[in-house]
C-alpha cells in the first residue's frame, strides 16, 4: 500500500487469519512510527501511541478494509474502506473522526477519476493545522497531486486566537494541486462571512464580505 509519504519509523503488527477463513485481522502498534497528513496539517510523532486495528478481507475485483479502529491521544476514528487489487482506495467512511482533542465529524470519501470526492459533516473541526498548511506552502500546478472535491458541513469550526465559525458550509473543488473554485458561508462572533473563489486559469477573482473583519484575521492568524 502506498503509505510513503504518510507513514515512516517502525510499526510493530500482529496478523492473524479470521474465525470464517475470509481474510486477515491486523493489530499495528504506531507508536515508533511517524504518521503525516500533509494536507489537512496534521502529524504525530515518533514515540507517541497509536494503534490500528482493521480486518481484511479479498473480494471479486479488490479487498474490503472492515471493522477499522484507530486511537491515539486525542485522535482516532472508525470506519470502512473499500480496495481495488492493487490495494489503492476505492472508498471509505469514517465516523468520529478526530485529529484534534474536541474534533468530531464524520467523512465519505469516493474515488472520482483522477483523484476523490469528500463528504464531510459533523459538530466539530479544529482546522488551525489546515491554516497554517496553506499559509505556509508554496502554491503551483501538482502533476502528481490528486484532483480534489469537498463539500464540508460543520456545526463549529475552531480557528486562531479562541476565533470560531459557526453553521460553516465549505465548497472547494482543486485540480493538481490547485484550487479552482472555494465557497465559504457561516457566522463568526459579530457578524456572518460570505466568501467566494474562481480560479479561471488565465485569471483568479476572490470576493470576501463580512460583518466582523476582526474574527477573520483572528481566526486565519494574521494578529490576535
């Protein structure tokens, strides 16, 4: 499975065949591994525990990655995936999905061409780690990065400087890397925020309005 730029250090497994005779169980101890989500800012380090649980399963034309836990201190979630045969993700879903203490949302991920479409919703979602990603790396067409769509519903989003969103609806559809088009709508401590993006190629237009300047540059960490 292609994890190289996810997974590093050491992972310790137990595999073991299923009671029916249809698969594998594996237990994977992270602790001495480094794990890497790049593009939502999230890492956790040598040294910090981890597990990982899941059953594998072969079907027709793929696997079926079933019973999925994953615990750790102050991250987790549970789910299912979907394989083809050279292991490469079909689909998942994941419920109670937290990179952060406080963080609750569920995710329905597809694949769609050359890259996936998300579906995410929940109460909950700090994204001062997805801020600072974005701020920090350069911007440019990816040949290698896949083509994104995400359609994101969330009760409270936690930003910068005990700033918050509430009732946020995110749109943002990326191509290698790139971001095309990005809607945000919600409400900050004073006032709501309407933000909409198109990126045309030959020219981008970005239109922000909002009844609260000041929750916005608290909440993307330009000053407290």
């Amino acid at each position: 499975i292609g994890l190289d730029n996810v997974l590093g250090g050491t992972v310790g497994a137990i595999v073991s065949d299923l009671g029916d005779g249809k698969g594998q169980h594996y237990e994977l101890d992270l602790k001495q591994a480094r794990l890497v989500l790049q593009a939502v800012g999230w890492s956790k380090g040598i040294g910090v525990p981890a597990k990982l649980s899941f059953d594998l399963r072969p079907t027709g034309n793929g696997f079926v990655v079933d019973n999925m836990v994953a615990t750790g201190d102050g991250f987790g979630f549970r789910g299912k995936a979907v394989l083809d045969a050279k292991y490469g993700l079909v689909s998942a879903e994941l419920d109670k999905l937290a990179l952060r203490k406080g963080d609750q949302i569920s995710v329905n991920l597809s694949r769609k061409g050359n890259g996936y479409s998300i579906v995410a919703r929940g109460s909950s979602f700090d994204v001062r780690g997805l801020i600072a990603q974005y701020k920090a790396s350069a911007t440019g067409p990816n040949e290698a990065a896949a083509d994104i769509s995400v359609d994101a519903k969330v009760a409270t989003l936690i930003g910068f400087n005990q700033a918050t969103l509430s009732d946020a609806a995110i749109i943002v559809q990326a191509r290698g890397g790139v971001v095309q088009k990005a809607s945000l709508e919600g409400m900050l401590d004073k006032g709501g925020i309407s933000m909409n993006f198109v990126d045309s190629g030959d020219q981008a237009e970005l239109r922000l309005n909002s009844g609260d300047a000041g929750s916005v540059f608290r909440f993307i960490d330009i000053y407290s």
